[in-house]
C-alpha cells in the first residue's frame, strides 16, 4: 500500500542521494560554470525538501521559505553568469 | 491522512514519488554526463520537471484537506520556476561558451607566439 507517508519518506532518501551527487559535482566541477550549474541544482533540490517537508508536517509555514529560495537562487545564478561574461555585475 | 480519499491520495503518493525520481535522475545526469553543454540537460529538464511534479502533489494535499481551501502557493512557486530555468540555462550555456572560445583563443594566441618567436632570428642582444 503506497500512502503519502511512505512516499513522503521514500521521497527524502531519494533527493538526499540527489543532493549528495550534485555535492560531488559541485567539489569536483571541471570548470565554473559546472560549479554554478550545481549550486543552482542543489538550491531547487533544496526547494523540493522544503515543499516535501511541508507535506510531512502538514503545515503550509514553508511556502514562503521555498519561494524565497527560488528567487534567490535565479538571482544568484544570474549574477554568477553575468560575472564570468562580462567580469562585472552591475556595469 | 484518513480524511483524504483514496483515490487522492494515491494521486498524491505517486506525484511525490515520481517527482523524488526526476530529482534524481536530474543529479544523476549532472554527475555522469560527459562534458558541460550535455550536463546542462540534467538539472535545467529533469530537475524541474521534477520539483514541478513535487510541488503539484503538495498542491492537492493542501487543497483536498479540511478546513482549508484551495493551496495556489505552490503553482506560484512551479511557474516561477518553470520561467527562470530556460533563463537560467540559457545564460550557463552563454557563459560556458564564452569561457571555451577564450580558452581556444589563448592557446591560439599562445602557440602562434611560439611559432613566431622560433621563426624569428634571434636578436643578439636578447
């Protein structure tokens, strides 16, 4: 029987190992960009621990949280890349 | 959980556990692929099809529980993202690109330099 419990649970370990081979990317990455590419990674991983975190406690609280982490990685990736084209961020 | 159908919440149960597995199968592209342009697929598809389908499940758990009302915090969250991976990707690939043809373009330069220093008789004054 697959209730959402179970799968909440299944669900963890699966992402864990998810957030751990994007760690190992992010320390082995052959080049910036596949260290940026990582941490954009592991941010939206971040998200669906968070989203999936709420499920578990059944408490909407974590919304704004994930949202926030959203916004801040897209940001942060952005000005990363922008960095590496143009050696400058706001020009 | 009791007060939701059964229906719902297998519903429920196999979004998140499919979601869990493009997550993964995201990572596990960034990981293994060979080089930059192809480990670019993994994280920007997968990846966000992924959390889309996670953030969908918790969209119905929400909704389909007593007491409250619809949950549309999550779909604000899904479109976001749904909007600013291809951004995303788009601007690594520009950038990954950028530093590939700077890299080539030194070694370029570096290697004619090279020739021309051979070629060139040499001064005797150094």
């Amino acid at each position: 029987m697959l209730n959402v419990n179970t799968a909440v649970e299944i669900a963890f370990v699966l992402i864990g190992a998810a957030l751990a081979l994007n760690v190992y990317r992010l320390l082995r990455g052959p080049d910036t960009t596949d260290r940026i590419l990582a941490l954009d990674t592991l941010g939206i991983n971040a998200i669906a621990l968070l989203v999936l975190f709420g499920i578990s406690t059944a408490s909407t609280a974590y919304f704004e949280a994930a949202l926030l982490l959203a916004l801040l990685g897209f940001v942060g990736t952005v000005a990363l890349c922008k960095f590496l084209l143009r050696g400058d961020i706001i020009e | 959980m009791s007060t939701m159908s059964t229906a719902t919440e297998y519903a429920v149960a196999a979004l998140i556990v499919l979601g869990a597995l493009f997550v993964l199968l995201g990572s596990i592209g960034l990981a293994r692929l060979p080089d930059f342009l192809t480990r670019l697929h993994g994280p920007t598809k997968a990846t966000t099809l992924g959390v889309g389908a996670l953030l969908l499940a918790s969209a119905i758990f929400f909704s389909t529980r007593p007491d409250r009302g619809v949950s549309l915090h999550e779909l604000a969250i899904l479109f976001f993202l749904f909007i600013t991976a291809p951004v995303t990707a788009h601007l690594l690939a520009k950038a990954a690109l950028h530093r590939q043809a700077k890299a080539r373009d030194g070694e370029q330069r570096t290697t004619a330099d090279r020739e021309k220093a051979r070629s060139a008789p040499e001064s005797p004054l150094g």
